[in-house]
C-alpha cells in the first residue's frame, strides 16, 4: 500500500514535469555558460553540440554497431559471472569443505581491483569479444557470490530445526527455505553487479579492442571530438540504465514479498 | 463437543507415559575447554493426552530440553523416550511451534501449512483437505490463500499451530509460541489452545514464562531452577476443565499462581542476571 502510494507520487505528471524542468534549466545553464565564457570546445562542448554528435552517431550507426559489441560482451560476461558466483556460493554455503578451503580465497581476491586485472586479461583472452567478457564476468562474479552465501546463511536457525523436525532433507532445506530466503540478497547482488559488468567491459575495451564503445570514446578523445566522447557517455548511460531496469522488473516480479528492496550487500 | 472435565482427567490418568525422560543433562562445549551445562538430571514422564508447561526463569535450560524431547539435538547424560522408542532423530510424532511463527513469506497461508506434507511426501490433495479444515477451526478460511506479512502476529501463530497439526502429531511441542505477543492477544491464543487441545487430545508440552498462562492451561506445571536447570517442583494444577479466563480470578488458581511463583524469589533472578553476564 506504501509502496503504490510512493510509485503514483514518484510518477505523477507533476513530478515528472518537475524533473523535466529541471534537466531543461541544468542544459540551458549548460549552453548559456559555454557561449558566455566563450569555453573552447576542445574543454567542453555545448549540450547543442553534443546533440549534433549524438544524432549523427545513430544515423550513421557507429553508436548502434559499437554498442552492439559492448552490450553483447557486458550480457555475457554479466551471466555467466553471475552463474558462477551463484554456483560458488551455494558450495561454499552448503558444504564445509569450500567454506573452510575456498571461502578466505574469494574474500582475499575479492580485494583485487578487477580493472587492474585487464592488461593480463587482454594477453590471455586476445582484443576479441573474449577478453572484455571475461572482464565483466570477473567483475560482476564477486558481488553475486558474497550475497548469495549470506542470504542462504540468513535463514533463522529455528526454520533449519523446524524443517528438521519434519525430517527434511538437506535439499529440501535447501530448495524449501535457503533458496527464496536467498532470492533479495541475490538480486541485490546482481543489481551491483550489472553496473559494474558495463564498467568491467568498457575498461578490457579501454585495454585493447576494435570495436565497442570505450574503443569509440578513445578515438573520439585522441580527434579531440570532445562532444563525440559526451555523446558516446549519454549513449553509455542510457544502456546502464536500460540493463539495470530489464533487471528490477524481473527482480520485482520474482521477489513480490520483498518489501525492502534496499538491503544490498557487499560490492 | 464439550467432554466432562472429571471424565477428562481420569482418563489422561489411566493412560501410559508418552515422553519419558531419565535423568536428562546437557552440557555445552563453550570455547577454551570450558563448559556450560545447560541442563542437569532431568526426570519427568507426561502422559497421553496431558497438558504440561515447564516455566522457569531465562536461560534455564527450558528450550534446550525441548529441543532434546523433539531429537533435534542429543541429551548429553540421561535418557529420553517418546511413545516408547529411545530418541535419536526427529520424529513425526512430534510437532513444534517456535516463540516465531517462521512462516515462508514467498508462501501463502494453506502453502505454508502444508510444507511439513510436502517434506514428509504424505499424499496432498488429502491433507490439503485437513489443512483447511485445521485453518478454519482457527478463524483462518479467509486468509488460507493470503501472505503471512499481510496477517497480524496472533494470526500468524495460529498458522503456525496448524502447520505443526496437519500431519496429525499424537505429540506437540510448544516453546513459548505467544511470547511474542501482547497481552491481550495472547489471552485469546490461550483460549484458542485450550479450544484446540479439547478438540484435538494431544499430549502438550509448552515451555513458557508466563506463570498464568502456565496454570491456566495446563494440568501439571513444572516449575525450573536458573541454569544449570533443575527440576524444582512439579505442581498439580487441580482446576476443573474446561476452563475460561475468569478461573484465573478465582482463589485456588491464585493459590497455584502463588506457589509458583514462591519459587522465582529475587535472589534467584539476580543470581541468574549475574551469571548472565
């Protein structure tokens, strides 16, 4: 009931007028200060220039082609990072072997930061699509794994002694209470995780590629077409944003109880 | 529907011990070799059909010797039987209600009563029926098909209490399964239970802390001693069924409520508070 009553509020015509007017007056303050300081537009380009830019990319398909490249490497990558990170969670959460073996190893390279790790990941998996998927894969694996072993670990003793006392299973423990116990944690990893999927990419292809947006970005920099790189950032955003609500809606769907769909874990 | 109480009560006398418990200890293996006995030379048998409460202050061994009787965890000295077998697992004659109702929330009402069904793989469309049936006996038809956040604390325990009826428990465990609530809502749970115990005629062992709920509902109380927990008394509450709140005011449930209570003096609360911490 609070929830609809904040969603109508979120999403009445006043609201949406208001954030609109907002943005309008943010890009003509934008366009006034770029004319009026005579900024050149090697430092920063006017939000009409930037337009310009962002237009001619899509009519010419240079943004359609390269985004093609990051997203279908950030989907990938974001999958099967996330379906590992599933799979290693549940072994370190059910069985004591991988807790005690494997767990300290995960929380230790979880320290690592990833991006540091697309030099070496560009000499082993080439300038192809293979490299900037392991780069999201990597980078998405950790936040999936850490929230999944917690939220099958959040189940409350006495539900394990209830179920017990049912004479049930492990797996039916496991099936009946762990997992959709596990089911907001896991998203509030995935949620984390597909943003830093796009960001994992981007980077292997800052690294060594052809082809996908970062390459894009690069060369727009090295022209010193400063609007093409603002036009290729909007683009980049709005793909982010596009992942990122595909996920929620599936999230909100699967998770209906979930009342607080904030609780995030770990990054 | 309404049994002669003295009828009752002979009846629950003639009748065989259920759970029998020798000489029950328990002690717990705490870090740096040292160790905490939880429970110490447990003795007590409950008949069929009995209604039994065991108070006693917190932490005094009252949910660790239900677990045991339930063969969720081993006795560490003593032994303990439950309708004549020795117990080393879970049983299903026995069913459990946790002071938390522990519904699924990703289930409805009638799903979660039927989780123990579906877990023990007894035939459902049968026991759906008896679900049901359980449910509307506890004012909960309308809410068979509803979420457990959207029902109120006392409805949720009364899902509960169906949930651990369905598989039909000769034995039923209760560890304080109304704690939780205010008083006058659990007022209304004790006489729910009482309605449902009638009924039903299971062997009831309740741990609560509540000295009234404790004589109100039950033929013996079993009256504990601050960890390690001791039996100190057991008491025979003598108060005809069936019972309504108004007994509480008479003068013998005044007597009983008494004597129990002779027993929590102030020092033993601040010893068990010292130890506590």
């Amino acid at each position: 009931m609070n929830d609809a009553a904040s969603k109508t509020a979120r999403w009445s015509p006043r609201a949406l007028l208001e954030r609109l007017g907002v943005i309008v007056l943010g890009l003509l303050l934008w366009e006034a200060a770029v004319r009026g300081f005579e900024v050149s537009p090697l430092l920063v380009p006017s939000p009409v220039a930037v337009f310009d830019q962002l237009v001619r990319g899509v009519m010419t398909g240079v943004f359609f082609k390269h985004g093609l490249y990051t997203v279908a490497a950030t989907v990938i990558g974001f999958f099967l990072g996330s379906l590992s990170g599933f799979l290693i969670g549940v072994l370190v959460s059910q069985f004591d072997a991988f807790n005690r073996l494997i767990y300290p190893y995960i929380v230790a390279f979880q320290t690592v930061p990833k991006v540091a790790l697309a030099p070496i990941i560009i000499v082993w998996f080439g300038f192809g699509i293979g490299s900037k998927v392991m780069m999201s894969l990597l980078i998405c694996f950790f936040p999936v794994a850490v929230n999944t072993i917690e939220g099958l670990n959040s189940v409350r003793a006495e539900q394990i002694m209830l179920m017990r006392s049912y004479r049930a299973t492990r797996w039916q423990i496991f099936r009946i209470a762990q997992l959709p116990n596990a089911l907001p944690y896991i998203f509030a990893g995935l949620n984390v995780g597909i943003v830093l999927s796009v960001i994992g990419t981007i980077v292997g292809e800052f690294v060594g590629t052809t082809n996908g947006l970062g390459r894009l970005l690069l060369d727009y920099n090295y022209a010193f077409d400063i609007a093409g790189v603002f036009a290729t950032l909007v683009v980049l955003s709005l793909i982010g944003v596009v992942l990122h609500s595909i996920l929620r809606a599936i999230h909100y769907r699967l998770v209906f109880w979930q009342r607080r769909p904030d609780q995030t874990l770990g990054v | 529907m309404q049994e002669s109480p003295e009828l009752v009560r002979d009846a629950a006398d003639t009748r065989g011990a259920v759970i029998e418990a020798g000489a029950v200890g328990k002690t717990y293996r705490a870090a740096k070799n040292r160790s905490v006995e939880a429970l110490a030379d447990i003795s007590l048998s409950i008949r069929d059909g009995e209604f039994l409460s065991v108070v006693g202050p917190s932490g005094c061994g009252k949910s660790t010797f239900l677990t045991i009787v339930a063969g969720l965890v081993p006795a560490s000295t003593g032994t303990i039987a439950v309708a004549g077998k020795q117990v080393t697992e879970p049983s299903i004659d026995v069913g459990i209600v946790f002071q938390s109702a522990l519904l699924l929330d990703w289930r409805t009402v009638l799903e979660n009563v039927m989780v123990p069904i579906e877990v023990m793989g007894l035939p459902r469309k049968e026991y759906r029926q008896r679900a049901l049936d359980l449910l509307e006996m506890c004012g909960l038809s309308a809410f068979a098909h509803h979420y457990p956040w959207q029902l109120s604390g006392g409805m949720q325990r009364r899902a509960a209490i169906c949930r651990a009826l369905v598989f039909d428990p000769p034995i039923l465990l209760l560890d304080e399964p109304f704690g939780a609530l205010d008083a006058m809502t659990r007022d209304y749970m004790n006489v729910e239970l009482m309605r449902i115990w009638q009924r039903n005629r299971k062997t009831v062992m309740l741990i609560t802390h509540s000295i009234q709920e404790a004589v109100l509902l039950s033929d013996r109380v079993v009256v504990m001693s601050p960890a390690p927990g001791r039996i100190l008394k057991i008491i025979d509450v003598d108060i005809p069924r069936p019972r309504s709140l108004e007994v509480i005011a008479s003068p013998r449930f005044g007597a009983i409520a008494n004597e129990i209570r002779a027993f929590f003096s102030a020092d033993m609360f601040l010893a068990g508070g010292a130890k506590a911490q």
